[in-house]
C-alpha cells in the first residue's frame, strides 16, 4: 500500500469502530494533517458531523453533546495549538464525569525535535486530566491493524465508563505525506480490505466493535445498602439534597425516592425538579437560608445528598454550620463533591440504581412532621414573597428575568445556564413547573465554551433549547454563533447585557469600589445586535418584563434560533436582588 492508502485506511478503521461503539456524532475542525480522519467520517453516511472551525468551541460543544446523551462525541483536530485548544473542554468534562475523546492529528516522529512546522510534543497534552490515552504508530509503520483497533476500543471504553468514572480520552495519530490518495483513488473500507487486509474480514463482516460489549453495571454493595437504611431509619431530622441530575430516568427516581423519604427536600436548578409542586420540595431554599434564625433552627441530624455537585454557596456553609452526624453522597461516578468535609459515607453508583434500590427498603412515608412542616411553610412563604417581588410593575432586573423565563418554560423545555450569574439567579428566584431538562458547565464552573456547548447539548436531546447566558460569558464564545446557525434544533439564546462581570459586586471584592469596575467588572459598553447579523440569526432587544415575556413566546413559536438580548440596568439588579432577600428573610423569621 501507498502511505495514502495506508493513511486513509487507518483512519477508516478508526471509524468504523467507534461507530460501532456507539458514535453517532463527530466534530471536525478543518485541518489538514487530520484530513485521513476527516474523509473517513465524510464517506460514513451513518454518522452526523458538524464542522467547526474552533477548536475551543468545538470541545465544549462534545461536552454539551456529552450531558445531553451519555456518549462521547469525538472532535478531531489538526496537531499543534488546534489540539491544545481542546484543553478547557477537556478540564470541563474531566471535573464533571463526561465521555469526551479527542482525536489529535500529528506530525510523525522524525518531524518532531527539528523545529518542524506546526508540531509539538502531544504525548501528555493533556497532563492528569484524561482517563486514558493512546499514542498510535504511522499508518505506514510495521503495526498490525488488530492492534488499532483494539486501542482504539480500548480508549474509547475508559472513557465511557473507566474504573472510577467516566471522562476524556485521547487517540493521539500520526501521519506521514502525502496525506490522502488523489480524489479518484479513495477506495471504500470493504475494498480495500478484501484486497490488502484479509485477516480483518470476520471483523468487518460482523456488528460488533472488536474490543466487545462494556462492563455492565455495578450493582448496589449490600453492606452499603444496609448502612444507609439504617441511618435513615433513626433519623428524625432527615434532609435530602438532590444535586445535578443527567437523564429522564435519573429524575424520575429521584423523585420517587423523595416522595417515599418525606423529607425536606432541596432541589437544585440543575437536578430540573425544582418546579416539582408538592409540600416536601422547599423552594427558594437559597433566600431562605439566608436567615440565621431558621438556619439555625432548623439544622439536620442526616443529609442524603444525590446527584451531582448543587449551585448555592448558602446551602454549602449551612451544612459546614449544622455539621450533621451523618451526610450520605451518591453522586453517580466515583466523584467526590465535599468542600467543607462533611461527607461521612460516600458511594459511587448509578443514581436510578441508588434511588430504586433504597426507596424499595425505606417504604413510604406520607405523614408530614413538625420537621418538615417548618421546612414547607418557609418554602411557601418564600415562594409568595418572590412572586409579589417579581410582579409585572417591577422594573427589568436579573432575578425579575429569571423568574420570568422559568414561568414560560414547559415541562418539554430544556435549559442550558451559564455560569457565574445566571445558574444563581435562576437557583434563587426561578418558578419551574413540573420536571425539566436542565444542564449547566458545572465541573470546571468556567464561562467558556458555554454557546457551544448549549448547541452539543441540543444536538444529543434532539430538541430545542433555551439558553440563558451574561454578556461577558456571551462575548467569550462569539466564534460559537457559527454553530448555532447551523443547528438542526433551533436555540433561543437569552443575553443578560448588564454592562460587565456584575457577580463581583457580591463578592469581598466590591468593597474595593476604586479597582472594582476596571480590573473586575470590566464594563465593554457592546451589544450583539449586528454581531447576530452577521451570522445571520434572528436578534431582538428588549427592556422591559412584558416585552420579554413577548419575544421569548414568538421566538418559541418561530422555531428559528434567536438571540434575545436583555437589556438591564446594574445598580436596579444590586438593589432588587437585595430587596428580595431581605423580604424572604423577614417572612420567613415572621413565620
């Protein structure tokens, strides 16, 4: 074989066997030492491919794609700074437990060490933050292809479910010029077996990918089992915090076991139960903390903490305050979410086994308590006090916007929420109804690569999503507006503009007021109005509640993505948010 050929068989290889390991999307960002790779996911009719000229967005969308489906999508690249480019959406997906693979194209070895053009050492690009990686010979090396493809499988296991948890892998692949045969040449992967690969017919004649069928479950350690019913069994002040939640399935378990608990229940935005309407849900259980008096009546003897990693920093050092004899964590994955050291036993198992299996044994509870009473009415008179707060003669603020989104998002919504600001603002004052998808860039809690990984997150539900994202978080992904427009779902991006990085001005920092707004702040003075006209999507601009209201109902119907920028006015966000607290604060110590 020619190094062409050799080169594009390889790369077929490749991806025949991560289709059959369950690839059903691949990223490809345009270069042209990975164009081996690029063909062989082009002549593949089975797999979906989106193309982005941005490496950095082209991460985050797979991490998107990854919380939406429980699959990576693999991204390919050229070598040289387009694969360290990946390095952000690497940390990301590493930090929160998501399948990612990078497919890195490179220089061969004899290019390496002479000042080559665009080539780096990309053997540990990635440094502590992968779960597995290979580093493959030339196509045109004395390797035989079995062995290929068994570190291809190999890689692509480990990030789906290595030993302590999902995570980014890396194929790291070689290849000598010239790159790819003549257009006229390229011959399909049956062809060119039969002629030159004949040992790797059975494989290619089966189904099945060459490394076998994954592990399968855990299932739930029944010493682990015994010890959690028996806490929950002599608690009397039991709390059950249901932090990020990935699938339907998750959501619906978790539910359950809340209903057989009975027990207080705080639901982060991200678990998408906090719309869920029954008296053991506590809601606006942030403001309500805020209140030393209830806080400190109210601390548990037993926390039960499923899901991932939650939002508020209040629910953080009330736990750190109560220090709870007993504080359970099932988080999914063998992750550990312990800021303040008060976990007292952890395990790692799926959540719906978690949750299916301890509702079974714990029975059902439907006798509600002074204990949870307590809870409820705060819950309710937090709830009241948003609601007159956020009324439609409020002015257009943060939290008057985050209550408004929620209120027209159905239970078919999926949401997407920056960090910084607005994960916050719509964990404080939102109003879901009923059960939502809700996903969030929470490991790394980074603001990069969020549009993108909005778009991921759309292409793997298969529906539209509502993305609520700040200016400054906005401006960081710009080059990502190219992803949006080529989004088979439409996405509704709604844009907070206040002028700057405004969570600062909650932070110890603010009291700096002469270095706060220049080195923290950083007010740009920009909108984004001809910035979405340039990449030819739908953009509206509004300044008050009822407009608001308006635009995200016609941009829903419109079934085009959109940009709603949000006009707000910083100093009326500061005060407003501080007016609900202090509200919230009063009802709920007047109780």
């Amino acid at each position: 074989m020619t190094v062409a050929e050799a080169n594009l068989l390889r790369a077929q290889l490749m991806i025949e066997e991560l289709r059959r390991r369950g690839t059903g999307h691949v990223v490809i960002c345009p270069g042209s030492r990975s164009s081996p790779l690029a063909i062989a996911v082009a002549m593949d009719k089975r797999i979906r491919s989106v193309v982005h000229y941005d490496e950095r967005g082209a991460g985050f969308f797979a991490v998107g794609y990854a919380r939406a489906t429980g699959k990576p999508a693999p991204v390919i690249t050229t070598s040289g700074t387009a694969a360290a480019n990946l390095l952000p959406a690497i940390v990301e997906a590493s930090m929160d437990n998501l399948p990612l693979l990078a497919i890195t194209a490179d220089r061969p070895p004899e290019l390496h060490g002479c000042g080559a053009n665009q080539t780096i050492d990309q053997s540990q690009l990635y440094g502590n933050h992968i779960r597995a990686q290979a580093l493959l010979p030339c196509p045109d090396d004395p390797v035989g292809a079995i062995s290929v493809l068994s570190a291809v499988s190999d890689v692509y296991a480990r990030a789906l479910r290595s030993s302590s948890s999902p995570g980014p892998a890396h194929l790291n692949c070689p290849f000598r010029e010239p790159l790819v045969p003549p257009a006229g040449d390229i011959r399909s992967l049956d062809e060119t077996i039969s002629e030159h690969q004949p040992e790797l017919t059975d494989w290619y004649c089966s189904v099945k990918p060459y490394g076998g069928e994954p592990a399968p479950t855990r299932p739930l350690e029944p010493t682990v089992l015994k010890s959690t019913i028996e806490i929950i069994r002599q608690t009397n002040r039991g709390l059950l915090i249901i932090g990020y939640l990935r699938t339907d399935h998750e959501r619906r378990t978790a539910l359950e076991l809340s209903r057989n608990l009975n027990w207080p229940t705080l639901a982060d935005i991200t678990s998408g139960l906090s719309g869920i309407p029954e008296p053991h849900m506590v809601r606006h259980y942030d403001l309500i903390l805020a209140s030393v008096d209830f806080a400190d009546s109210h601390a548990p003897d037993t926390v039960l903490h499923i899901g991932g990693r939650f939002t508020s920093k209040r629910l953080l050092q009330f736990i750190e305050r109560s220090q709870p004899a007993h504080y359970i964590f099932n988080a999914g994955h063998d992750v550990i979410f312990d800021p303040v050291r008060a976990v007292t036993l952890r395990t790692g198992h799926e959540t719906s086994v978690f949750c299916r299996s301890l509702g079974e044994h714990t029975g059902q509870s439907s006798a509600n308590t002074p204990w949870l009473d307590g809870w409820s009415r705060a819950g309710s008179e937090a709830a009241r006090t948003v609601a007159q707060g956020c009324s439609e003669d409020q002015p257009l603020t943060e939290p008057s916007l985050a209550r408004a989104l929620s209120e027209r998002l159905g239970t078919d919504a999926a949401l997407f929420l920056a960090s910084s600001l607005p994960i916050r603002d719509m964990d404080m004052f939102a109003s879901l109804r009923g059960t939502v998808s809700v996903a969030a860039n929470r490991g790394a809690s980074g603001i990069d690569g969020t549009i993108a990984s909005a778009c991921g997150y759309a292409a793997g539900l298969g529906q539209p999503v509502v993305l609520l994202i700040g200016d400054q978080s906005c401006l960081h992904d710009l080059n990502s507006l190219a992803l949006v427009r080529q989004s088979r779902q439409p996405l509704v991006i709604v844009v907070i503009n206040n002028n700057g990085g405004r969570i600062f001005e909650l932070l110890p920092i603010a009291e700096h007021r002469e270095l706060l707004d220049r080195f923290f702040v950083a007010p740009h003075g920009f909108t984004i109005g001809r910035i979405a006209e340039m990449f030819g999507l739908q953009y509206e601009s509004v300044r008050t509640l009822g407009k608001f209201r308006k635009t995200l109902d016609r941009a829903g119907r419109s079934q085009q993505s959109t940009i709603i920028e949000v006009m707000v006015d910083p100093a009326h966000g500061l005060e407003h948010r501080s007016q609900l607290l202090q509200a919230v604060q009063a009802a709920v110590e007047t109780d």
